[in-house]
C-alpha cells in the first residue's frame, strides 16, 4: 500500500521536493527552504547520484523539481538517487530523454499545483521515472570500460524503440550491433544499467503511460500496442512496476 503523508505544511516559496521512499513505497512533498535545497543537489551532483532533466519553455512548469529516492536499505547504494528537473540555462547541453519523461514530469508539476498534492500519484509517477532512467549523470561522460560503444547504444535503443509492438529475440538485437549475444547483453547492462529484457519491458511500460495519459485507447488495445500478448499480462506488469493497475494510474492521472 501506499501512503500519503505531507512531510512539511509551510506555504513559502522554495524548492519543491518530491522524497520516495522505497522501502514503504510511499511519497512526502517537502516545500522547505531554497537554500537548503540547493545544498542538497550539489551533494547528490558530487557523489554522482543525480540525474537532471532541462525544461524548456514549452513546460508548463513555474519551478525547479527535487525527487529524491530513499533507498529500501542503507546498503543499497544502487537504490538511492535523485532527479532535478530544472530550467535551462545558457551552455546547457540538452541530453535526449524518452518522451515520456516530459509525460510523467506534467504528472508531478500538475499535482504539486494543487492545494493538496496527491501523493499517492505522486510516489507511481516518481516510481515509473525510476523505472525509464538510468540513474546516470546528464554530463558527457565516457563509453564504460566494456560497455558498448556509442553508435551500438543508439542502434540498440532505436531497433527495440520501433519494435514496442512486436516480439523479437534478443538475438536480433545482437545481430544489429554485430555482437554476439552474450557480449551483447554484457555490454548493455554495463551501459544502461539494466539487461535488454528489463530495459525493453520498462520502455513497453512507458510507452504504456503516454498512452494511457495522452489517449482514449482501450486498455486491450494499449496492451497490443505495447507488445503485450494480452491485457491480463500488460495489467499484472504494468502492476509490478508502477503499483497499481493501468485503470486506476489513467485515473489518477486525470
């Protein structure tokens, strides 16, 4: 279950503050001061535990957003982590995102607005952008040591980003970045952070939740949309990640 709990009542300006807590799967809206806030980024920036995502005019968003991920225990580093959405500024380099992320990001800003945020919302959304992100820093950085190089990430990203619909062996992803499979799949866990499986199936849910927010489509109809072989099984998946059911998330969306 999943628990609403405002973690700060005061009604002056300053960093909006989004804290999930993984272990309760709950979510805590913190309004405190900016300064603080401010304080805390740069933390998270330094151990490499931030991830920032640059709004542009186009967002209807009146300020900068903390969501901060407690880790289920002390010892899962992996666990831990943070997302800023902020405004751009001069000499940013704007790094490319699914288009989800915009989505869900709507999500968040449209119920902070609120009087009384949803929090329950809250902690779904903030879960399905854990579950889209890598929990990488947005500066340039390197190919990791045995990962795969820049052109076969994209070739990867771009061969599963077409095929959502469609069933396909890992094999073929392999092909098209002319690896084996083994080496594949090492390598793309070692540069996304996941397994090809899982990242797919997360994207299959992301795309799921632009649907769900942005069209009328039948939940049947997403479900094949997305790949799935049937509703059931899109529901019982979709479920998993996010927390609760597709209905309900359209729902609380609305």
């Amino acid at each position: 279950m999943y628990r609403a709990e405002p973690a700060c009542t005061t009604r002056h300006v300053g960093l909006p503050t989004v804290i999930v807590d993984l272990a309760q799967r709950s979510a805590a809206v913190d309004r405190g001061d900016r300064q603080r806030g401010v304080n805390l980024i740069a933390d998270l920036r330094g151990r490499a535990q931030l991830t920032e995502i640059l709004l542009d005019d186009a967002d209807e968003a009146e300020d900068d957003l903390l969501l901060i991920y407690r880790a289920a225990y002390a010892a899962d580093t992996e666990g831990a982590g943070a997302i800023l959405f902020r405004r751009q500024a001069e000499g940013d380099v704007c790094a490319q995102h699914p288009p989800a992320v915009r989505t869900l990001a709507q999500v968040l800003f449209d119920s902070l607005r609120a009087e009384a945020p949803n929090a329950p919302l809250l902690a779904h959304v903030a879960l399905a952008l854990r579950a889209i992100l890598t929990f990488r820093p947005s500066r340039e950085e390197a190919t990791p040591r045995g990962g795969l190089a820049t052109w076969q990430e994209r070739r990867a990203i771009a061969y599963m980003d077409e095929r959502l619909d469609q069933s396909f062996p890992v094999s073929a992803v392999a092909d098209a970045c002319g690896l084996s499979v083994n080496h594949f799949s090492r390598a793309f866990r070692r540069s996304l952070g996941k397994p090809p499986h899982r990242w797919l199936l997360d994207r299959r849910i992301e795309r799921a939740c632009e649907l769900l927010r942005g069209t009328e489509m039948s939940l049947a109809d997403i479900a094949l949309g997305c790949g799935f072989a049937e509703q059931s099984h899109f529901t019982r998946v979709f479920t998993r990640t996010i927390g609760m059911p597709p209905g309900a998330w359209r729902r609380a969306a609305d």
